[in-house]
C-alpha cells in the first residue's frame, strides 16, 4: 500500500477484513460508517481452527488467561468447574476504565482493528464475536468506552467495557440504542446491537488481549494530520506568491544533491502548486527568504517521512494476532509472550508529533513574515488605512497559544514509566497516552495554520494578486475568497479563522490531486 495516498474520495462499500490487508483508510473508513466491514472466508476459517485449538490446548494444560488467573495471579489454577464464571469475572473485574467516554468514531475504529486482528487467527476466541462486531460495525451501534484504562500494554479495560456489552452487561450507544435491555441482548440495547455472546474463560482474555483502542486512535490521528500537513503546504504555497517568495528553495538540483526522499517530495509538490520551473530563474529582489519560506522541503519532508513510517508500524499492528499467550494449531501450543508491549508504535507516535509541530511552528514563521512591510510592501499587520489599525496582529498571538498546546502534546510518552500486578509488570510503553496526545494535537494544529491561511489571503487581497486559477494555487485562491471575509477593518477574526481551518480539509484535495498529476506524468 501506498502510504502517501489518501483516499479522501473513496467511495460507501464495503471492506473485507481478513487479518492481512486492513489499512489506515479502511480503519478510518469503517470508524466514520462510510463502509461496512464484511469478515473474509479465510480469516474466518484460522478464527475457527484457532477456537477449537485453544480449547484443547487448556483442556490439556495450563494456560494463561483461561486455566489460570491472570497478572500477578498467573501462578492460581482456575479449578474446571468455575471456568466459565472466571471469564466474565474477568471481563467484570477489568471493565474499569474511568473519565469521559469516548466518540463514537474513536470507539468504531477499536471494534475494527479487533475484528481485523482476531481474523489473523491466534487468539482462540469463539467465531461468534467476529461477526457480533462486524453486526455492530454495521449498524452503527458501538458500546460505551472510558479514555483511561491503558498504560500501552495491552487495552484491556476499554476492551473488557466491549466484552461486558457483548456479553449484554454493559451499555451500547449509537443507532441500535434503544430504551431499555430486552431478552437475549445488551444493556439499552435495540435493533442492530449485536445478540449477547456466551463469553467463558476461553474468550474473556482472548478478547481483551489487544491495543485495539490505541491503535485505532492513532490510525485516526495519522489520518487527519497526514491530510493537514499535506493543506499545510498549500497554505504555504499561497504565502510565498504574497510576499513574493523565491522558488529556488525547491529547485530540482537542490533535492538531488540532498536527496531526502521527504524533502525531495515536498519541494516536487511545491513546484507544481506555483507552477515554478525544475531550475527557476534567480530572484531579481531577495536573496533568501526566510526560513518559512526557504526551509519548507526541510521541514515538512521529516514529517512525511515520520507519516510514513508511523503507517507502516499501524499496519503491521492492526493486522497482527499479538494475543497473549498465541494460539498455534499448527503446534498445537499456547505460546506465552510480550507482543503486546507496543513501544514501536509509542516511539512512532512520538516521533510524528515532534515532526508535526515542527510543521507548525514554521507556519507560524510565515505568519510572522506576512505582517512585515518589508515582505509584503503592505501596512505592519496587513492592517487598512486608518491609523495604528492592528489588522491581523492578533493572529500572531493565537497562533503562538495553539502552537503551546502542540509543544506540551509532543512530549514523549515513550518516557513513561509504571510497574503494575504487584511487580510482575514492570514496565509500560505509553502508547495510549500517545495516540491520545496525536489526536489531541490536530485541533491545535488546525488552527495555528487556519491563523496563517487568514493572512496569506488578506495578504494577496491587499495586493490584488490573483494566481493564475490553472494553478493549484490559484484554485486554492479561489476556495479562500469564498470561504473568507473580504473586511479589511479591525474586527474579531475569530470566525474568519474557523472558516479557515474548515478549509483546509478543501486544500488536502488539492494536494491530492497534484500528487495524482505527479504520479501520472512519471507512470
């Protein structure tokens, strides 16, 4: 899969979930109820050859999670007669999660991911629960979740809340809600809520064995930011045209002597959104412009690049049986393992937000440029005729708050550190808090670019300078005229700056549709 392709105009259907081939799009896709999951023959045969085999395997011996307790109680035998009571014990005694509960859409991304990975085979979990979150997948209906529970070893108190729904002891929201429990179904449950799973101590750990949550929140959030860094450059492509910005910074010969796979890509892009030549003629005015302008291949390559490798570790997860302990049928063995400690994803999560805000605070950089005279020949501030008018002088303020809210996400999570069950645990990656933090940021980042947009327009405006709308940048010109108030009179700008981060969703099809060009003209 290409990861630099998104598919921002794929079409309602449906995706075929087989344990292999799930990818970002499809988890967001599925998340947003623009497509219906469909449970692949082949997955779903390793999901029956995993279930009989792991009830051999514990009928036979000891295994974590099913014949015994679990965490510091992995050494207690589960006597045979009370097997089935301890696997909703377990479900009841890990539902735990607190504070607020969690968009519906964050939810629906976990109960794909789940549904992707038990159809890698491994988890030895009942087919049943396969097609129950396919059912609800479809209908809309997603059980309520808590955000904390996970300390980046596994989601089990989100995914013990799914268990309990599914097993009809905990509450569903969403289409399929209705005003009370009915016979043989979950807690406010309705039509499309899916039929109560009988869940016994062979499916309970089987179930909750996973950073579903996690990963489908960070799927999310790779998604969204992958899209605005890309609107990112548009914005900064209109910037240049306003203060008349040189085109030599991406100029081929410089790409190819550093030849950056990120930066190479972004300095590619921006020549085919102004229209600039591979080897542009040397500005007649400035020598260099500002880092905003002159450093944007630098700058956003990195962020491409930690884009791309945050999808590769998504996609190697999201298709993984990771469970504890493996079911093989082939070995007919229950492997015992750390495959859910995800400090790849934390680290890739990390380094992408470090990346991102990079991106950010360089648009604040161009914002900065487009209220001085000496860039613009316009008034301090992109300010009207009337005098000591302040213009867009406040943008520069808002901008530097969101970007503190950007700064304060980006620290590491990968720092932290717990020991948990009485010693037996003791260390945790933080990936949940991670993906939190990502997707957290994207508001922040939205606005601190909205603030640069506003400005870039105003700009052009007072400048009477209108790209060529053959260009994309003129086409994004255009979008902003319609979407922005053309008052040049201090007022609130507040709206002015909504209207633009709205927008920008508008200018990643626009980026798209230049990287669909540039694909085309080298096939």
């Amino acid at each position: 899969m290409s990861s630099r392709i998104m598919d921002v105009s794929a079409a309602p259907g449906l995706v075929v979930l087989d344990g292999h081939a799930l990818g970002v799009a499809d988890v967001v896709r599925l998340a947003d109820g623009a497509a219906r999951p469909v449970p692949g023959s082949e997955g779903m045969r390793r999901v029956e050859e995993s279930w009989d085999a792991a009830r051999s395997i514990a009928a036979a011996g000891r295994v974590y999670g099913r014949s015994t307790g679990v965490g510091a109680n992995r050494s207690e035998d589960v006597p045979t007669e009370a097997a089935a009571e301890h696997g909703l014990r377990l479900l009841r005694s890990h539902a735990g999660a607190i504070g607020e509960e969690l968009p519906a859409r964050q939810v629906r991304a976990m109960l794909a991911v789940r549904a992707n990975q038990l159809l890698a085979g491994g988890a030895g979990l009942r087919p049943t629960v396969v097609t129950a979150l396919c059912e609800a997948l479809g209908s809309g209906a997603y059980p309520v979740v808590n955000e904390f529970g996970s300390v980046g070893t596994g989601d089990i108190a989100a995914l013990a809340q799914m268990g309990l729904a599914l097993a009809g002891e905990h509450p569903w929201r969403g289409t399929g809600t209705g005003p009370g429990p009915g016979p043989g179904r979950g807690v406010g449950a309705g039509a499309g809520v899916p039929e109560a799973q009988p869940l016994d101590n062979n499916d309970a750990l089987a179930l909750i064995s996973s950073n579903a949550l996690t990963l489908g929140q960070a799927a999310l959030a790779l998604h969204e930011l992958r899209g605005l860094i890309a609107a990112t450059q548009v914005v900064a492509a209109l910037s240049l045209v306003a203060v008349d910005g040189s085109h030599e910074a991406y100029a081929a010969p410089v790409h190819l002597a550093r030849a950056h796979r990120g930066s190479s890509e972004v300095a590619r892009h921006m020549r085919e959104l102004i229209g600039a030549a591979d080897r542009p003629t040397p500005p007649l005015g400035r020598i260099q412009d500002p880092y905003g302008f002159r450093c944007v291949p630098q700058i956003h390559g990195p962020a491409l690049d930690a884009a791309d490798a945050l999808e590769g570790v998504l996609e190697v997860e999201i298709n993984a049986a990771s469970e504890n302990p493996l079911i093989c049928p082939e070995d007919m063995a229950a492997y015992h393992h750390g495959g859910f400690y995800q400090a790849q994803l934390a680290l890739a999560l990390d380094h992408f937000r470090l990346a991102v805000t990079q991106v950010a605070r360089l648009s604040t950089s161009r914002l900065s440029s487009l209220n001085e005279p000496a860039y613009t020949r316009l008034r301090p501030f992109l300010a009207d005729h009337e005098p000591a008018s302040s213009g867009v002088m406040i943008l520069e303020y808002a901008a530097g708050a969101a970007l503190g809210d950007l700064r304060a996400f980006s620290a590491p999570a990968s720092l932290g550190h717990a020991v948990l069950s009485r010693g037996v645990e003791e260390q945790a990656s933080f990936a949940s808090l991670a993906a939190r933090q990502t997707l957290r940021a994207c508001g922040a980042y939205r606005l601190v670019v909205g603030c640069e947009l506003v400005a870039a327009v105003r700009a052009l405006r007072q400048r009477d300078l209108r790209p060529d709308p053959e260009l994309p940048v003129g086409r994004a010109m255009e979008l902003a005229e319609a979407a922005l108030d053309a008052e040049q009179a201090d007022r609130p700008l507040t709206g002015d700056v909504n209207a633009a981060a709205v927008l920008l969703d508008r200018f990643t099809e626009i980026w798209t549709d230049v990287q669909a060009d540039l694909r085309r003209g080298s096939a």
